[in-house]
C-alpha cells in the first residue's frame, strides 16, 4: 500500500476548500426548494462524474449468467470476496444447465466463502433450473421476468438489466440509500420509494452510472460509521458535511481502494481503473 495519493484524492483535498452546503444554509436559514435541490443533485453527479469517470459494476463477470450469479451471491458480503470466489464457481459451473445438475453440497463448498452459502446455493440452483427449463438457458433481459427467478429481487435485477443489457437502472443498496438521504435528495427509507423519487430527479440515460457513482463513494469517502467529509471533493454541496471526519488528514486515511491507494474489489477491472487489481483468494486485501 502506503502509495502516492492519486490525482482524484488531492483533487478531494482541494476541494474541500469550497464552504460546505450545510454551512452555507444555516447562514440562510431558508429551506432549499424542490428546483434548488434537484439542482445540487445533478451537480453532485456531474461532479461525481469528475471524481470516478471509471465507475463500473465492482463484480467481475462475462456474461449476463455470472452477473445475475455474482449479484445473488453478493447479498451479505463484499463484492471482493464474490470476485474471489467466482472463477472457481464457473470454472466448475459454467451454465445453467451445470448449475442446475449440481450436487448442492458440492456447490455449497465453492461458494462457502461468501457466506450464507446454504442459502445462495438453494437460489443459485433455483435460478439455473428456471433459466434451464423456462427461458432456454438464457438471462432474460426484462426486470418483469428477472424478478420471477429465485433469489431475484428488483435490486438485482437492476444490477443486470443495466450492466449486461444496457437497460437504464437504479441500483438502491445500501450506499445509495444512505448516501441519498444524506444528501437530501429523499427521505424515503423503503428502497423502492427511494428508486421512484430519485427517477424523478435524473434522466432515464443517467440512472445506471449514478448508481455506480455513488456507490463507488459510498464505499470510499461517505462510509456508513465513519464518513470523511474532511477529504470530500462534493462536500461543498452536501448538506451533511460535518457527520463524519472534517479534518482533511485524518479524514485522507479513512479513503478506501484506490482514493487511498489500495487495490480495487475486481480482479479483472475495466482497463480505465486506475487502482491496482483485488487479490486472489487467500492474499490479505488489505482495504477489504
Ligand atoms: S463524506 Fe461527508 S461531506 Fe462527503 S458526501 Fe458524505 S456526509 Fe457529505
């Protein structure tokens, strides 16, 4: 690790320098109106934008099957750990149809790493005999009949329909969820309330990278426990700057994967990242 900050994250620093959202209203007292916030927002994404032009799907995969297969085996884990254990899954399971022949307790030593792998493997199984028997072995790319197969909720279905089908998708896990009401572009808790608000805000063509980018923030700047607002480059726009750390060096070393110089979560990542590759199985990550 212990390598030189990137351009983004001097970029991060130097960007706080800008008076943050929040100071600037309590100065004003006056509550932001509907057109001032959906403002802030689309300039928070093209900021964001900025930020990770690299944004992409952190799960690795090469085809729509071990999409949809990673995202299910995602529920509950990091999508560093899934990455490390895919290759050996498709290696022995390459379709629906090996998928749907396998011994479950065979299957379930293989996924055993990313936890709740009874589980996952009743859905993997699940899903690989309906793709098998209804749909020809094929992915279906249309969330009506994504969300039919086991283990397949809106979410995931998102997760698909946008990165192996170029359907435009919200994807509201966890980190878009909190990042959002954070920035107070919703106060929804119910992801699905959550989804239909912040469609309303963006057009169709943007919503699959904005949730690529604001998960990849998520994950790096504004964490759950411990945001780094003193090392954010949008905090000049966040109304909740000041919840997490604001002093620019201590915030610099709660930044994750390549903001603060540590390996990214895919093994294979697009050739625009420009944070070095996750380790295989069995090495220590690190920034896991
Ligand atoms: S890290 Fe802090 S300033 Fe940045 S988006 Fe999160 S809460 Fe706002």
């Amino acid at each position: 690790m212990g390598e030189q900050p990137s351009a983004k994250s001097k970029k991060a620093t130097k960007a706080t320098d800008e008076k943050p959202a929040s100071a600037k209203r309590t100065k004003t007292a006056k509550p932001e109106s509907r057109l001032a916030m959906v403002r802030r927002a689309r300039r928070m994404n093209r900021e964001l934008a900025d930020v990770y032009p690299y944004a992409h799907p952190e799960l690795d995969f090469r085809d729509p099957f071990e999409l949809l297969v990673a995202t299910v085996l995602s529920a509950q884990t990091t999508d560093l750990r899934v990455n490390q254990t895919t290759p050996a899954l498709f290696a022995k399971y390459p379709t629906p149809e090996d998928m749907a022949a396998a011994v479950p307790e065979e299957l379930e030593e293989v996924i055993r790493p990313t936890g709740f792998f009874r589980a996952k493997t009743r859905s993997l199984i699940g899903l690989s005999t309906a793709l098998r028997d209804r749909y020809d072995g094929e992915v279906p790319g249309t969330l009506k009949d994504l969300v039919t197969l086991p283990g397949v909720g809106r979410k995931t279905a998102n997760v698909v329909l946008g990165n192996a089908f170029d359907v435009p998708g919200l994807t509201v896990d966890t980190h878009f969820g909190r990042l959002v009401r954070r920035w107070k572009w919703t106060d929804q808790e119910d992801p699905e309330k959550v989804e239909a608000e912040i469609a309303e805000i963006f057009p169709k063509s943007e919503w699959t990278m904005l949730s690529h980018r604001i998960i990849f923030h998520g994950r790096r700047v504004c964490h759950s426990r411990k945001p780094a607002c003193g090392a954010c480059p949008i905090a000049h726009l966040c109304p909740s700057y000041g919840e997490g750390e604001t002093d620019p060096e201590k915030a610099k070393k709660l930044l994750k994967y390549e903001m603060g110089g540590y390996p990214g979560q895919r093994l294979s990542p697009p050739p625009d990242y420009p944070g070095k590759p996750a380790p295989p199985l069995g090495t220590p990550a690190g920034a896991e």
